[in-house]
C-alpha cells in the first residue's frame, strides 16, 4: 500500500490534490491589504516545494502559482514536506506563467523575483500589492519570465 514508503505505522489514503483557480487567489487578494502571490518558475525538488509552503503558511501568503509543466506538482512527497501547509494555502497551477504575470500587473501587482545578483529583501518595498517570483533550484528565474519582472 505504501510502496515501500516510511509510514511510522500510520497509512491514510486521500484524494487527488486540488488546485485552487488563478481567480480564487486574486479574489481572495483584493480582500487582504498587503497581499502577497508566490510564484514559483520550475521549481524541481519536491522537498524545496514543501519548505515553501511551510514558509508561505507561517507568514500568510496569500497564495501560491505554479506552471503545469516543467515544475514540480504537488506530489506525496510536497505534502508530507510542507507539514500540512499544502491544505492550508492556495496553490494555483496555470498554463502559461507569462499570460499570468500580465494578468497580476493588471491587477495593481508589483512583479519582482529573486536572483543571486539582486536587491537585498531587506532593501525592498514590501507594501502594497505584490508577486515574488522565485527560480529553479540550478536555473533561477527563466529569461521569458525574467524579462516580465517590473525590477
């Protein structure tokens, strides 16, 4: 049942995850005075995924995007690693990541990323309406997504 899996004695079986819509988060944004949107640009590590959403949880993101391919889904292996934030914040998967920073920029978003070269977090301005996009593990932020950042 486990698939030779640690278990520690406990097995549960669950449904498929469910994706909350890209609309769902930005409804819930334009409720929040300071929302933040994580976006995560082909993210591959299971194990990364979930300390995120750990992190996300701990300081009330108000949700997280992911694309459908090329990046890592939530698996057994996220949700085990996020120690149950992954029932706790939104997680949106969408098509085209581009289509979807248009989208925020529209809405009043500021659309900003982390790099090894970048601003340091404590020099941003983190008021107001905004969407952190983070990189792959090896890549970082990819050139089409990187050439959307409004810094």
């Amino acid at each position: 049942m486990t698939n030779g899996a640690v278990h520690q004695g406990f097995v549960l079986r669950v449904s498929e995850f469910a994706y909350a819509e890209l609309d769902t988060i930005l409804d819930k944004a334009a409720q929040e005075e300071n929302p933040l949107i994580l976006i995560l640009d082909g993210l591959n590590d299971p194990h990364n995924f979930g300390s995120i959403l750990r992190t996300a949880d701990a300081t009330n993101v108000t949700g997280v995007i992911i694309p459908k391919h090329r990046a890592v889904g939530v698996t057994p292996v996220v949700s085990k690693t996020s120690t149950g934030a992954v029932e706790h914040v939104p997680i949106a998967r969408v098509t085209n990541l581009s289509q979807t920073l248009d989208k925020l920029k529209e809405q009043g978003f500021w659309v900003f990323g982390t790099d090894m070269n970048g601003t340091p977090s404590h020099k941003w301005n983190t008021s107001g309406k905004l969407a952190l996009i983070i990189g792959n593990e090896g890549k970082g932020i990819s050139p089409n997504i990187k050439n959307k950042l409004m810094k």
